[in-house]
C-alpha cells in the first residue's frame, strides 16, 4: 500500500477480560496476578473442603488449577497479539472495516459473556457426565469446589474459544482484500502480512499448550462412568476439541488467504509480463544511435526491466499462505 494513503484509524479492542481504560491496558504483572490468583484462590478452596487432603494430588485438583490459570493468561497473551495485528488488518482490508465490524459485531462483551458461560455449563455437564471421582464427593463442600473449578476452567476456555471464532471470522472475511493490497516486493517474504502469519501460529501453540494441559488432566482422573457410550463419546470430542482448534485457527484462515494469493500472483504476474513485453518492444524503436538522449531512455528502460525481474522474483518466492514456509531463492 502506498506510505501516502490516509491511514484508516484502528479499531479499540476492549474486552471486559483486558479492558483498556483511558488508553491505558492492563500491566503484565496485573495480568499475571489476575490469572495465578484465580488458579491459587480455586485450589486453596479445594484443599480445605476436602477432608482427605490426599485426594487433592491424587485425584490432580492442582492441575485443574493450573488448566485455570493458564487458560486466562493464554487469553491474555493472545489479545495482547490480537491487538498487534489490528493495525496489518486495518491496512491491507482497503478501508472496507471488516475488522471493526467484527469487533463490535461479535467480539463484544456480551457475546463473550455468553459463550463463555455456554461453554463453563457443558464443560461442567460433561464433566458430571464422565464420574466425579469418588474421592471427591467425601463432603458436599468438596463436591460443590470441584463443580465450581470445571465451571471456572470452561469459562475461561469459552473465552478463548469465541475469540478463536472472531479470528476465524475476521481473516475469512478479509482475505479477500488481499487482492488489492499485497506487497511482493516487502521483505518479509509475505507480501507484508507476515506479522498476521505468524500470529495464527502463535495462537495455535497456546491453544495446544492449553489442550495438553487438558488431555493430561483427563488421562490422569479416575472418571467413574466411562462404561457409558455417552460418556466415553463425551470424553473423545473433549479430548479433541482444543487440538481442533488449533488446527482450525491455523487451517481455515491458512486456506482462504492461499486462494486470495494463488488469484494474486496470477494476475500480477500476467501484468508483469505485458509491461516487460512493452519495455523489451520500446527497445526496438532506436536505431544504433549514439545520441545522449537515446542512452538515457535506454538507461531508464534497463532500469525498469531490474525492477520487472525483481518484483517477478519476489512474487515467485512470497508464500502462498500461513500453511507454507517463504520459497528457498
């Protein structure tokens, strides 16, 4: 895009989660509290209301804690990227505001507040689903705490998840744009959209971290109803979901920027060509003159063809899409 192009202004991303207020986001340190407290608070909460405190390591309550505080301060890490992004996405969406109408539209606070409170219930239901472990329903309290530590672990996972659906979201709705704004010859190797690359990754490796967390707490738990099918069929797409997540934040933008570039290249390099076959057919008009006019038209002209070669170039070797590495030269 052109340095000289009106810059359109970047949308604010304010979820109640990370709130900005005054221009001012929350600190590391209060984010990283914010998250180890609520990981601490739930598993003090635990110990105490057990009566055998030996099921608190046995039965991996300490784990859930953890699955808890990671979950949110993954969350935090992935909206403070998400903000980096924003102003890519704003330049290379050709003013159409896709990203600001997906802000508003869908990554609002009351969506968030909805999925996230769908996702803490079925997290919780499936969880009842599976067997509370025996151990654990020594006393009412102790019951109600690990009830309580499933509902918190899905509420901050139902965070995450609908903010994986906006990212989705945002990039299909985008990538046509591509179009219009890609760059072959910025270094990156991207055609400038590096940066949103590499955040699609980025948000995948959190997604597993949080979902190994999860597979290890799910092996790891004496769960009392798997005989049932519900209940094992539950546990297989519990399993799976995080995993599928970072497959699909990866995947489903990776495949609709790859058809917007595939269309690109094509069509930016069939313009290069006609503009080399012009400049190779202006070299015909001149006569083996020595004139000092005619080898500065010629000096201009070969400069032209280096720039022709080398946009060429730089278009063969830009990647295609997040799902591929930058072209060997």
């Amino acid at each position: 895009m052109s340095s000289t192009d009106e810059q359109p202004p970047i949308p604010v991303y304010n979820p109640f989660f990370d709130p900005v207020r005054n221009g001012e986001m929350l600190s590391w340190p209060a984010r990283t509290g914010i998250a180890v407290g609520l990981g601490v608070a739930y598993s003090l909460l635990q110990v105490v209301s057990l009566p055998d405190k030996g099921a608190y390591l046995s039965q991996y309550c300490w784990v859930l804690s953890i699955i808890i505080a990671t979950s949110l301060m993954a969350l935090y890490v992935a909206t403070f990227v998400f903000r980096r992004s924003l102003q890519v996405l704003v330049e290379f969406e050709a003013n159409s505001k896709i990203t600001e109408q997906v802000i508003e539209g869908t990554l609002t606070n009351r969506s968030f507040t909805i999925a996230a409170l769908g996702f803490a219930t079925a997290t919780t239901f499936v969880a009842h689903t599976l067997g509370v472990p025996a151990e654990l329903h020594a006393s009412p309290l102790s019951l109600v705490m690990v009830y309580l530590g499933y509902f918190m672990g899905g509420f901050c996972s139902g965070l995450g998840l609908w903010a994986i659906i906006g990212v989705i979201t945002i990039y299909v709705r985008f990538a046509p744009n591509l179009q219009y704004t890609l760059d072959p010859l910025n270094s990156d190797g991207s055609g400038g959209i590096r940066l949103l690359i590499e955040s699609l990754w980025f948000f995948a490796l959190l997604i597993a971290v949080v979902g190994l967390l999860i597979a290890g707490y799910m092996f790891s738990v004496d769960w009392t109803n798997l005989q049932s099918e519900l209940a094992r069929a539950l546990f297989l797409i519990w399993l799976a979901l995080p995993f599928t997540c970072a497959i699909s934040i990866v995947l489903i933008p990776g495949l609709a920027v790859r058809r917007q570039v595939d269309q690109f290249k094509i069509r930016r390099m069939e313009e290069l060509k006609r503009e080399r076959a012009s400049v190779y057919a202006s070299f015909k008009e001149f006569d083996a003159s020595g004139d000092d006019e005619i080898i500065h038209v010629k000096r201009d002209l070969n400069e032209r063809l280096r720039k022709i070669q080398l946009e060429m170039e730089q278009l063969e070797q830009m990647r295609n899409s997040p799902l591929e590495g930058r072209k060997p030269r």
